[in-house]
C-alpha cells in the first residue's frame, strides 16, 4: 500500500467520523434532486439506415424520456425516490418500457431490513415490485472531487445488466464470424427474406454485465443514493451506469415542510424477477408482431 493510498485512507475515516458522529446528534430528514440524462445510439435499435435529420427528429421525441428529474426524500434508514411531477411530461395513460434503468414509478428503500418497494407501470397495468435490495461490491479508489460544495469521493461496482433497461441494448455480432458471413450471403440470395433480414431485434443483444462508477459524500452519512443504489458510507450525488449519467443538483437539510417516506402498496405484487420476465415476454410479443406485420413479401403474416 502507498503512502498516498494510507494517506486516503485515514482521510475517508476521519470524514466518516466526524460526519456520523454529527449526524447522530439529533434526527434528520433530506431531499436531494437529480438530473438523469441517458445517452440512446439510435443505430442499435435499427436507425442506420434513417438521415441525421430523421434520428435528430427522433431524439428530440424521446428527450422527456431520456432526460428527467428526481427527488430523493431519505432518512437515516430509508428513502423515496419518484419523478418530480410538476416537470414530469404527460404520458397520455398509457405504460411504456423503463430508460437508463429509471422506473417512471415510485421506489422505497429501506437500507436497515434490505428492503426494496418499487411502484412500476406497464403497458397499463400496476405492479408493485416487492424484494430484497441488490448488494454491489464497490471498490473504493481514494480519488475525490467537488460536487457543488461536497467533497466526494468515488466508487466502482459491476452490476448485472438489467434486462428491462433498453438503453444497455448493443449491437451484437462485433466479430466478423464466419456463419454471419455465410447468413448474410444466404439472405442476399433469397429475396423472400430480404423482410425479416431486417427485423432489428435480430443484430441486438444485451450485455451481462454493466459498470457502475459512483461519486458518495461522507459530509452526508447515509448509506443512500438514487434509484436502487445504496452501500456507500455517504449519500450517492452521482452515479455513472452504461448511458446513463445521474447527477445531483440540490440537497435541503432538514426541509420546512417534509414528505412523508413510506413504501407503495398498490399494484399487484411481484418479485424483481417476476417482472422482469413479464416486460421480456412483452418484448418477445412486440417482435412478433413486428414480423408478421412486415410479413415475407410485404405480407400480413400468419396469425
């Protein structure tokens, strides 16, 4: 271990001595608000093939999706986390998929009991997801910097892909393989499959595994963050995962006027896996429609 490293360190423990003993003073409640801005390469959901201005079009649609605010209402033990509604864009009642790994619904947290209750939406029906919170294994580095005026400092973890956040989609086949060389030959020779050649859920793939680069202040001594992330010895104000960038932009100690922390109960219940094969069994469907629409040879399809 380097001196630099030792030096770190000590640094670290200080801070969360100071801060914990602080913070145990008297009881308290925060808010703290965050930007979420998820990045969406268009030509890995079959975009290719449209002009600059067509995916500029596109983007532009889909910026109240991809670009949110959040507030975050934690106590030492718990948290709410929810879409700020007076920005929130109307969705005409209709359910959607999840972006940047971001539920539109509401989640609770509660980090004592490893207790997680998310409010999910979808396709017009309500879930409410019921399960254990996933525990990452951060790395700590040392390094540190400034987040408006709180000193963070940053963490890694490698987390499973979620299968349910369409933004980590990619398009596969990076290796030039020579059976996809063989297909592709095929296909120019068979004109009945020049349609289904073109389904674009076939040239993606999603990825097992996603790394998570976090930015935690130990002037705030709550294992919280936003989302379903916790496990630091500070308050998460940014975290960094696939194309997503969530940063913090305001904290209020102890607010005037504090909202209530409590967890969801509507919806019917499920486990995180449980919906997860839900939204992917609604994938599957969307594909087929999507090929029996296209059909072979700009046919309906079979039914």
């Amino acid at each position: 271990m380097t001196l630099k490293t030792t030096i770190n360190n000590l640094t670290i423990l200080l801070v969360m001595i100071v801060s914990s003993t602080t913070f145990a003073q008297s009881s308290f409640q925060g808010q703290a608000t965050y930007m979420s801005k998820t990045i969406m390469d268009m030509d890995n959901f079959g975009g290719r093939e449209l002009s600059p201005e067509r995916k500029k079009e596109i983007m532009a649609r889909m910026k109240s999706r991809l670009e949110k605010t959040f507030v975050l209402d934690f106590n030492k033990t718990e948290s709410l986390y929810k879409e700020d509604e007076a920005l929130e864009a109307p969705s005409g009642g209709r359910g959607g998929f999840r972006f940047g790994g971001i539920a539109s619904g509401i989640i609770y947290k509660d980090v004592k009991s490893s207790k997680l209750f998310q409010d999910q939406e979808f396709f017009g029906k309500q879930f409410l997801i019921k399960d254990s919170l996933v525990k990452l294994e951060w790395k700590m580095s040392g390094e540190s910097k400034q987040i408006g005026k709180y000193t963070c400092f940053k963490a890694t973890a490698t987390k499973k892909a979620d299968p349910t956040d369409f933004t980590n989609f990619r398009r596969g086949g990076g290796n030039d393989r020579k059976e996809d060389k063989k297909e592709t030959a095929e296909v120019k020779k068979d004109s009945t499959h020049s349609d289904k050649s073109k389904d674009p859920f076939d040239e993606i793939e999603m990825p097992k595994e996603v790394e998570v680069t976090a930015w935690y202040t130990m002037d705030i001594p709550v294992n919280n963050g936003p989302g379903d992330y916790w496990g630091l010895p500070g308050l998460i104000l940014e975290v960094n995962s696939g194309q997503t960038t969530i940063l913090c932009t305001k904290i209020v100690m102890n607010p005037s006027e504090k909202n209530e922390i409590k967890q969801p109960t509507k919806g019917k219940e499920v486990t995180m896996e449980e919906y997860q094969d839900i939204v992917k069994k609604k994938m599957e469907e969307m594909r087929e429609m999507f090929r029996s629409r296209g059909g072979r040879g700009g046919g309906r399809g079979r039914n």
